[in-house]
C-alpha cells in the first residue's frame, strides 16, 4: 500500500532545513516505560540540534510483536509525538498509522509522521479526491488501513517513502549461498517497489526511500573472513539428520570457540569488530545496495551496523548474539534526489547522516536520520516559491512485509482511509476496527515464495 499526500508552500526564511528519520519502534511497545522514554529522549534532542522546519519520521513494527495488545501504548506514543513540549513549534503535522492488523495478508505496521514547523507559510496539502490544494492546519492522523491515491503527472515532486524489507529468517540458511536467498528475496520486492515509484512518470523521479531494509552482510563471506583459521563442527538433529548448529574453533589455542551459528544464534566472540572504526572492515560485505547502484545513492555510511542491539536499558552499546550485526536501517535517495540534496562534493560535509542515541539503548534497532541544513538544492527548492510554481511533495508509505509466520507478501492497495479529526479537538482514538479489505483481482501486486527450507 502507499500514501501519498502533495504538499506546497513558502518558507518564511531562505532556507529550510530537512530532517529524515527511519526507526524500528518494534521493540519501544515490549518495555514502554523504559525504552520509548530513552527513545523519545534522544529523537528530541536531534530535533533541537538540527532545528528542522520539516520532519519526516518513518517507523516500522508500529506497535510491535502485538498490536492489539499494545493499541493503548500507541495511543501514548502518538500523543506525545504530537503535542508534547519538545515538538510545540511543529504546528502542523499529518500521520498515517496501519492499524488493520487483523488482516495478515495486508497489515505493513508502518507508520509516517511529518511535522511542518510554525515559521513556514502558505502550505497546501493536495486532495487527490477534490483534485485541488486545501490549506493545511492542526494535526490530523489518518489511521487503519494505508491507501494508495492516484498521482498527479508532469509535476514537480519528490516522494518519501516508507519501507520495510523480509528479514533473514534462518542464518544457516542464510550461510548456506553466497549471495543468500533472502537476498533476492529482498532485491525482487525492492525492484517492484522502485518500479512502481517510476512507473506515471516518463521522466526522472526525485525520491527518498528510507526505513528497515533488512539489508544484511553477505553472511558467507563475513563467516569466511572472521573464521579464516577455524575449523568447523556441524551438529545434526539426531531425528532428521538436519543441520542445527556450526561450531568454528580455532586450530590452535586450546580450540577456543570464535563463532557458534544456528538459525537464531550467531555468537562471535569479540563483538568489538562490529564497532571498531563504526564496522568500517566490514562494509566491504555490504553488499545488497549494489545491485540498484544506478537507481539508489547513500551517502557515506560513519556509523556501525544498527541492528540487533540489545534491549537491556543498561546496554546501550552492545549486540544481541541473535543475528550478524548489519546496516538494516537506511536512508537512500534516487540520483535526482542526490541531486536536489548536493550541488557539490563540499555540500556533502555539512550532511548528517548518522544514528540516534549510539550509546542509548533505543530497541534492537538504532534509529538512523539524515539532517539537511538550509541552502542545500533540496532546501532551497522547497523554501523558493515564483509566480506560477508550485513546489509539491508527496508523503508515501509503501510497504513490503513479511510476516513472523514466514507468509512473504506484497499488500495490495486498498481502499481510501478516513481522515481523522485534528488532536487539538478530538482525542487519538482507541480501539476502531476495519473489516478486512478485499484484494483488487486486478491488482499488480504478487505473493512471492517463501524461501527453501533447510535441507
């Protein structure tokens, strides 16, 4: 599913700063007391460092492993993102939450805030409905079901989108081929995805992609490297003869234990190579971006891999020995967008691109947020208003999911959602159910298959 909503307006100073943040907020809705505080916390203090006037926060596993169960921590959540004392100078803001999560087939939990801060002017929020730009006041939340609208062509746009890739189910399988299958798992439903972007437009389409993209290190090659010296045990279930655990030791000095891997356990035992130099040696295993080099650009990654981390509050810094540390959290941008973002190598400098909190447990996942500083092509286009130009920017959420029962699916698009009344008259309200939407049997949209499983 995807929304999109167009924006247009004037800044009142020259140059409007932009921030962008992807968060896993899964973990935040296990433990709300401690770790949305610490979460919180942190994402506010970037927004006073940096001073955006626009804000894009894309999160994924709204409402974590239950959603249900945790609808009342959502609420509060929403809530304080919306009117607590740290955000009050965003006098505008739209959110978009998926609350259909009765439906397996279509539920994404993603959710897609943007805060407009109080010093821009004139902004209009495209209705695709009335086919006309209406002002855009208060803070409404647009929630159970994300849609799909139709787009708008020849226009000047941008789109943010919200993405959440299929995660690495078994690390022996995934150790098993170099690249892994969940790799092509991921790289077929990203293509899908980029495509569907592309697709109205006959020309270039500035975008930026940022959320979980479950991108891991080629698993074989990271094995390979770390354990050069080591023999292997294998272990065997003595039912099935299946494959349960490797065992690398090193030839010498006693035999000790480097690396134990299992489909949920993969316990190195010196994690500081993850944190060294921000995991700079292991970049060169970073390898599923390259596939789409010609689509999607980064900047430079200077921090370490975000994601598993602990989710003991006391451990901000450490890794859970669940998964090969990788740089899953990501905010990428199509060659326009460079474009728009650089007008030159010197611009790059004054970029942030980074974490959040990187000695603050914020969850499993760190939270990633790229900063960009008035004056930059971005900035300047979106805070520069001429007779007769609209400058217009489209909020989508598209989502790509897997569920924990191992389904892979692509949702379709559903219906319109309703348009929740601004916070500041209605409260966020608990517990409104949908009934499940009908799958278009026009719809594009396929349900890949899951990946093999282990021999």
């Amino acid at each position: 599913p995807a929304e999109r909503r167009a924006m247009a307006g004037k800044a009142a100073a020259p140059g409007t700063a932009v921030l962008l943040v992807t968060a896993n907020v899964g973990s935040l809705f296990d433990d709300p007391d401690n770790l949305q505080k610490n979460w919180l916390r942190e994402f506010y203090q970037v927004v006073h460092t940096h001073k955006p006037h626009f804000v894009a926060l894309h999160c994924q596993e709204f409402g974590g492993k239950n959603y249900e169960a945790s609808m009342s921590h959502v609420d509060k959540f929403v809530k304080e993102l919306l009117s607590g004392e740290a955000m009050k100078e965003y006098s505008r803001a739209r959110v978009y939450l998926d609350e259909n999560y009765r439906s397996q087939e279509l539920f994404t939990a993603l959710g897609s805030f943007y805060f407009l801060h109080e010093s821009l002017k004139s902004i209009s929020q495209f209705d695709f409905k009335a086919k006309k730009y209406k002002k855009v006041s208060g803070k409404e939340i647009y929630s159970d079901t994300l849609e799909s609208t139709p787009m708008l062509e020849k226009e000047n746009t941008f789109d943010l989108v919200n993405i959440h890739l299929f995660h690495d189910a078994s690390n022996l399988v995934a150790w098993e081929t170099s690249p892994s299958v969940y790799s092509g798992i991921r790289h077929k439903a990203l293509r899908y995805v980029l495509d569907r972007i592309a697709a109205p437009h006959s020309e270039d389409v500035s975008y930026f992609v940022f959320g979980d993209f479950n991108f891991r290190l080629d698993s074989r090659s990271v094995v390979e490297t770390l354990c050069a010296k080591a023999t292997m045990q294998t272990v065997r279930a003595a039912d099935s003869n299946e494959v349960v655990k490797l065992i690398f030791r090193e030839s010498d000095n006693d035999r000790k234990v480097m690396l134990q891997l299992e489909k949920k356990l993969f316990d190195y035992f010196d994690q500081d190579v993850f944190r060294d130099d921000h995991g700079a040696a292991l970049l060169e295993f970073d390898k599923e971006l390259s596939v789409f080099k010609d689509r999607l650009c980064e900047l430079d990654i200077c921090f370490p891999p975000s994601y598993p981390y602990s989710e003991d509050t006391r451990q901000g810094r450490q890794y859970m020995n669940t998964r090969c540390p990788a740089w899953c959290d990501r905010v990428l941008m199509s060659p326009c967008a460079k474009e728009l973002v650089l007008r030159s190598e010197s611009e790059e400098k004054v970029v942030t691109y980074d974490h959040i909190g990187p000695d603050v447990c914020m969850g499993d996942h760190k939270v990633t947020q790229r900063a960009l500083p008035p004056g930059g092509h971005l900035c300047s286009w979106l805070s520069d208003s001429r007779p007769g130009q609209v400058k217009r920017a489209r909020a989508c959420t598209r989502a790509v999911w897997c569920s924990d029962g191992g389904k892979y699916a692509l949702p379709c698009p559903p219906r319109r959602p309703p348009v929740r009344g601004p916070v500041t008259s209605r409260p966020f309200p608990a517990g409104r159910r949908s009934p499940r939407p009908e799958r278009s049997p026009a719809s594009p949209w396929r349900t890949p298959r899951p990946p093999p499983p282990h021999p």
